[in-house]
C-alpha cells in the first residue's frame, strides 16, 4: 500500500516509537568534564501524556482523509512516515500540568498545531528543493510540486478545522502562529547566501519560524486548563526558549550529525544558503571554506564537505552548543515556576532530550 491505511480503525495504528530511557541522560545542565546522573526526578516526557499522544496520531489519520486520493496519500507521506511530535508533547504537557481534564479539546489543539506543522513542511522541501525527509524521498520529489503545494494548503485548512472550533482567543493566537512562520520564511529568504547576516537576524527568524509553534502550544496549553495571565506568560515562555534551543540543535546537526540518525544529509544549509546559526559563527570567525560554500550559488561537493570540516575543527559548533544550552536554561527557568506535577517534570525533562540529542 503507497500510503499509511487511514480507513483502518484509528485505535488499532501504533504509536510511534518513544526513545529508550534505560541508560541514564546527560544534564543540559552539566560540566562538560564530569559524568554526572541524571535529576532524581527526570522522567520520560512522552510517557507522562501516552494516552493522549495516541489519540493525536489516531486524529491525525483521521483528519488527512480526503475523497481526492492524492491529497490524503501526499499528507500521510510525511504524517505517517514518522516525526518527534514534540510541539504536540509541550502542548499535552502544558495543559497537563495545569490540571487539565478536558482530553478531546488538547488532543484537538495539538492536532492542529501538528497539521500546521506538517504543512510547512511539505512548503520548506517545495523551496529548498528538497529530495528527502525523514530519511525517504520528500513529498516534493514524490508527488511533484503543484500536488505538495496543494497538499500543504489542504492541512492548513484542516488545522483550522480543529483550532477554529475554540474562542477568539485560540483562533486569534494560532492564526499569529502561521503569520509567524510564513514572515519567519520571508525574512530567512531576505537572508540567503548573505554574509552580512548576524546572530539577532538568525534568532528573530527561528523566533518566527520554529519557536512560533512551540510557544503557541504551550501557551494555549495553559489557557485551555484554567491558568492565570501571568502562568500563561511562563509558558509562553517556555515554548519559546525551548523552539529556539531546539532549531539551534538542529543547526549543529546538520554540521556534524549522522544521516542514519538525521533521515537526510548533513549540510544542507549549506547548499541551500540558509543561514544557520554554526554558518553565522564561522563567517563571523573568518571561515574561509564556509564563506565560500555559503555565498556560492552552487558549492560543490567538495566546497560543502571543506566547509562542514571548518566548522567542525573551528569554534563555531561549540559556540552554538554554548548559546543552545543558554536558552535550554531560560526554558527550564520558566519550567520551574509551573505548579509541581509529574507533567512539570516532564517539561523539565524534555528540554534535556532536546538539547543533549544525538550529538
């Protein structure tokens, strides 16, 4: 069968894979020189809010079933091959850890903002050119690019679908999310192949483009639960930090990740001049190999595998890493300051599985 089997029953499709927790995990907190334990009360994030990560994925399935086959095979390429559904977990967590009882309505909400997710998704492969995602053949590629464009319009409205069903406030709050994501775009565009690029410019476009929907998670997350103005602030500001530290992860992964482990190539930023964060650190430390990788219209393999190699003897990646852990910081800061729970420590935790992955 080309695609995942959405007239199945949705209580009979797995959940995905949950990382194994047995070993201990390293503290985004840590001396780098010294093997400290994990925190007494680390726990596995994805296993606080199980249950309700499956009915995301069962309402997922459900949601991408169209009477055109196409649309519903082009959106279960990307949904049902895989993805860490971590703005789905802050956003159950968060709701969560402010007592909120209502399961339907956060699995409703997380939908949407996975949906949104998955959208721009299939539009980032349509402008980078994409030829793979999570480790197979993009959608782009698959389906061609009038099909994916439609395909990504298709979950847009079907977020709404979701999100729209809730007050002004929620629809106002993710309707900011994708005008975020969409400016976030435009403003890297402006950015591309240009060394006059700086840190700020970087951070205000992941600020835009990724942190937009963790934040608008957590923070509707806590709204929907009961919390006051100023908790709903503290988890903003959690899902903020924690978007940024996550892109920020990203970008050292692309350097000096491991395509079995990433599910696509590293330096594709690179080749597709956008400037990532280790890039701005190496132009600012006068990469040679990296300045012309980076401004070339078409850097070959080998300017790109020179340029990679740069940045991973130079300062550049740990500078990253340094800056990384800074916000990790700032979002357990925020952490902190929610009500104690065992969902509190699994936003506690989950900044840890996002600043320390598989580096």
């Amino acid at each position: 069968m080309p695609f995942c089997d959405v007239s199945r029953d949705p209580t009979e499709i797995p959940l995905f894979q949950h990382r194994q927790t047995s070993a201990p995990l390293p503290s985004f907190a840590r001396d780098p020189a010294k093997d400290l334990e994990p925190p007494a009360d680390w726990i596995d994030p994805s296993a606080c809010v199980a249950a309700e990560l499956a009915l995301v994925e069962q309402t997922l399935v459900r949601s991408i079933r169209s009477v055109e086959p196409a649309l519903t095979e082009i959106a279960s390429h990307l949904i049902c091959g895989g993805g860490k559904r971590v703005r789905p977990m802050v956003t159950l967590l968060a709701y969560k850890a402010f007592g909120g009882a209502k399961t339907q309505d956060i699995v409703d909400i997380a939908t949407a903002i996975e949906l949104i997710h998955t959208a721009t998704l299939l539009h980032d492969d349509i402008i980078d050119g994409a030829e793979t995602r999570r480790g197979k053949e993009s959608a782009y590629k698959k389906f061609g690019l009038k099909n994916t464009l439609v395909a990504g319009d298709f979950l847009f409205i079907k977020a709404f679908e979701f999100a729209g069903k809730f007050d002004d406030t929620i629809v106002q709050w993710t309707a900011d999310a994708c005008t975020q994501l969409t400016e976030g775009e435009v403003l890297q565009g402006s950015f591309n192949r240009n060394a006059a690029v700086t840190v700020a410019d970087y951070i205000e476009i992941v600020r835009r483009k990724t942190a937009s929907l963790f934040e608008t998670g957590a923070k509707i997350g806590a709204y929907l639960a009961g919390g006051s103005s100023a908790l709903v602030e503290t988890a903003r500001d959690y899902g903020l930090n924690l978007g940024i530290a996550f892109q920020i992860v990203d970008d050292i992964l692309d350097v000096v990740g491991h395509k079995e482990l990433l599910g696509k190539p590293t330096g594709i930023d690179l080749r597709d001049g956008n400037p990532s964060l280790p890039i701005i650190l190496a132009l600012k430390g006068r990469e040679k190999a990296v300045a012309e990788a980076f401004q070339s219209g078409h850097p070959t393999d080998e300017k790109i595998r020179e340029a990679l190699e740069a940045m991973g003897r130079g300062a550049a990646i740990q500078q990253a890493k340094k800056l990384s852990r800074t916000y990790a910081e700032q979002t357990l800061a925020a952490a902190v300051q929610l009500p104690p729970s065992v969902y509190s420590n699994g936003l506690r935790s989950l900044i840890e599985l996002i600043i320390d992955r598989d580096f």
